[in-house]
C-alpha cells in the first residue's frame, strides 16, 4: 500500500478512516505542503507523508498550532 513511506489521497484517506473530501478540505491549512504532503507540478493529486501524518495523528493538530504561536510570542 505504501511506496517510499507515502500515500496518495485515497490511500491515506483509508489510512486515516476519514473520507478524500476532509483531507482536501485541510490540505494547505491543518495540513502543511512540504510537511504532511508533496505536491509535484501538473500532478493533480498530493503524495501523503505516512509518518508526518502518523506524527499528526498521535499529536493532533496541537503540536503545530503550538509551534506557531511560540514562534510568535518569541519574536
């Protein structure tokens, strides 16, 4: 199911026990390019990091929002 640790939508959809539409929904938001997913030029669909999701996962979404606003107030 995995090739290189990394998902296509569908697959990690599956993974997750969530549907393709609530990965779209939070790709670019809750999910970061370059961190949870890879997305190639022209390629119409994303490469889904395993182990950042799996990260996302055990963490939840607290981990990043917390990295945010600590950089925030450290400035």
């Amino acid at each position: 199911m995995t090739h290189q640790g990394f998902m296509r939508t569908g697959q990690m959809a599956e993974f997750l026990g969530r549907s393709k539409d609530w990965l779209k929904q939070r790709k670019g938001t809750v999910f970061k390019e370059g961190v949870h997913y890879y997305q190639k030029p022209g390629d119409s669909e994303p490469f889904w990091d395993v182990g950042a999701m799996v990260e996302w996962v055990r963490n939840g979404d607290r981990s990043e929002a917390a990295k945010e606003v600590l950089e925030t107030v450290l400035q």
